[in-house]
C-alpha cells in the first residue's frame, strides 16, 4: 500500500499506509487521535512559467509539446 503525508493541526507531519481510494480522507494521528488532513504537495515546473505554458495552444497540460517525433504523432 502507499504511503501518505498528513499534518495535524496539534502535531505536526506524520506519515500513514494506506489504501488509494482512502488517500483523501482525513487520517488519524497517531499521538493525539485527531483529524489530520492530507498534505498534497505539486509538481515541479520544468522550466518556463505556467503562464507561458497555459498560454501557448499547442502546449498541454503539463506544458509539453507534441513535435511529431513521439509514437502518437
């Protein structure tokens, strides 16, 4: 099973095994058994902005373009 970051407003950061489809539920902290939420932390840019990025057509979600040297070209 993966394993999860989660902070606790009264603890701090812990980390939790778990199930995928149970991911985004809080978890239980192990100290003071409270409610913690899940910390989601982004992927990093691989150069240029996410402006430039988003701006440009022909660009996709992460910001790659298609050239025609890939398979699905």
């Amino acid at each position: 099973m993966p394993v999860y970051d989660y902070e606790c407003a009264e603890c701090g950061f812990f980390e939790a095994t778990r199930r995928i489809a149970e991911r985004d539920y809080p978890a239980i902290c192990p100290n003071c058994h409270g409610a913690a939420a899940r910390v989601v932390v982004g992927a990093p840019s691989l150069g240029g902005s996410a402006t430039s990025a988003s701006s440009d057509d022909s660009a996709g979600s992460y910001g790659m373009k298609h050239r025609g040297s890939c398979s699905c070209c």
